[in-house]
C-alpha cells in the first residue's frame, strides 16, 4: 500500500488537502501536534472514504529531533507523496518581534522541513511516481514589510526546494520537487501569526483564497510536471519552472 504524508493536516489547507486526496482514494498518514483534531479528520474521512487507510502520528516539528523520530516511524510505509506543509508565521515589523516566536518559526519552516525533504529524496528518489511537495507562500518571492522574517524563511522554502527540484533533474532520478506558493488563505494562520483570538477575513481583506480553494490548487500542482504552483498578485493560481535562476554546478 502506498501513503501520502501531510504534515500540518489538522487545520487549514493540511487539513483540506487529506480531504483531497482522499476523494482520490489515496491512503494517508496524516501529522501533527493535536490529536484531537487528527482524530476528527481521520473519523471524517474514514466516514466519507471507508476504502482509505487515514495513520495519524502526532509530531511537534518546532522540536527539529522529533522530524528525524517521526520519519523513521514511518519507515514501514511506503510513500508516494510527502506534503511538508507545517508551517508558522510571524507578523511583525523586526525591531518588534519575540524572538522565541521566531525561532520557533524557523525550526518549522526552515530546519524540520529540510530535514524531512532530505530523508524522504535519500530513500525515494528513484523510485517512480514519488514527490516531495513543500508548501512555501507568495512571501518567499516577495518580500513583506512587516513579516520579513516569516518572509525570509519561505524565501528559504522556495529556493531550497527549487535547487532540490534542479539537482534531482540533473540526477536522472524520478522523484519530482515541487512547491506551493499561496497568497493570503482563510485559516488559522493569521491570527496566530499576530496573536488575535480571531480574525475576520471578509471584513479585512479584499481578496483571499479558502483552505478549500487551496487544496485544489495542491491537487493541480500534484497533477502538473511544473515545479511552482504559485498565487499571483491577482489571486490567480499558476503553474510555471522554476522562477529563481540555478548555477549548475556537479
């Protein structure tokens, strides 16, 4: 039987995309810090898909150790795709921010998901039909006054992966790298991001995509051979190569 991980999948666009794909009968392993909300989402999906396999491992990726302890307790399953889309933010001008909020944020965007897109291309990449799918933002292709940090560390996302998506390229290997790039989603994000109880997307913001809409948009990456699936300043989705240049170097 073959999985797809999704990291980050008890909320937001992790959340709809197990929901995705497993509309597509694809058996998942579904990772992260709440139970609870993983067993609401495997009972859902087991309710609405009873032919999907849904594992859940519950995995504190601001700890980097526990990257490295939950891929090697997914070593019996055999993994088709694997989704890094755990992710954090920090919205707040530099000079401003908690730096314990940050570097929480960097081990999750940065150190546990290199980790993880490392392990999984040792193991997979010559083998068929696998991908590696890490979920970056519009922000790591422009810079956000205000958010330069979280900005930063998606910047990091995006080119690390592109190179990764190039050097499996010019391996030969079969592993495909690809990334993700949403604008503004309507998810838990925000409010965490600049610590509110809640936020309200209609009233503040005039264009936005749902975790729904995203998901889709996974989907369509996940069908495509392009490398970047990216929101435009428009909120239009597309799927291009690679947008950063490469210096081939082997």
């Amino acid at each position: 039987m073959k999985y797809t991980v999704i990291t980050g999948a008890s909320s937001g666009i992790g959340y709809e995309t197990a929901l995705a794909f497993a509309a597509r009968g694809k058996n998942l392993i579904l990772v992260a810090r709440r139970l609870d909300k993983l067993e609401e989402l495997k009972s859902t999906i087991q309710n609405n898909h009873p032919e999907v396999d849904a594992v859940i491992r519950t995995s504190d990726l601001s700890v980097t150790d526990q990257a490295y302890t939950l891929y090697n307790d997914l070593k019996e399953y055999q993994i088709e795709t694997w989704i890094n889309n755990a992710g954090l933010g920090e919205g707040s001008f530099v000079a401003e921010q908690k730096l314990e909020k940050v570097e929480t944020m960097l081990r999750v965007n940065i150190e546990s998901l290199t980790i993880l897109s490392t392990l999984y291309v040792r193991d997979y990449a010559d083998v068929e039909g696998t991908q590696l799918i890490n979920v970056s933002s519009a922000l790591g292709y422009v810079i956000a006054v205000g958010s330069v940090a979280y900005s930063a560390s998606k910047y990091y996302v995006s080119a690390f992966t592109e190179g990764l998506a190039k050097e499996l390229e010019l391996k030969g290997a079969k592993t495909k790298a690809k990334i993700l790039a949403p604008a503004i989603t309507e998810t838990e994000f925000v409010k965490k991001s600049i610590d509110v109880e809640d936020f309200d997307y209609k009233a503040n913001l005039p264009k936005y995509h749902t975790a729904k809409q995203m998901a889709s948009f996974m989907l369509d990456l996940f069908d495509s051979n392009e490398v970047v699936g990216i929101v435009d300043q428009n909120y239009d989705f597309n799927l291009r190569g690679q947008i950063y240049p490469i210096l081939e170097e082997l």
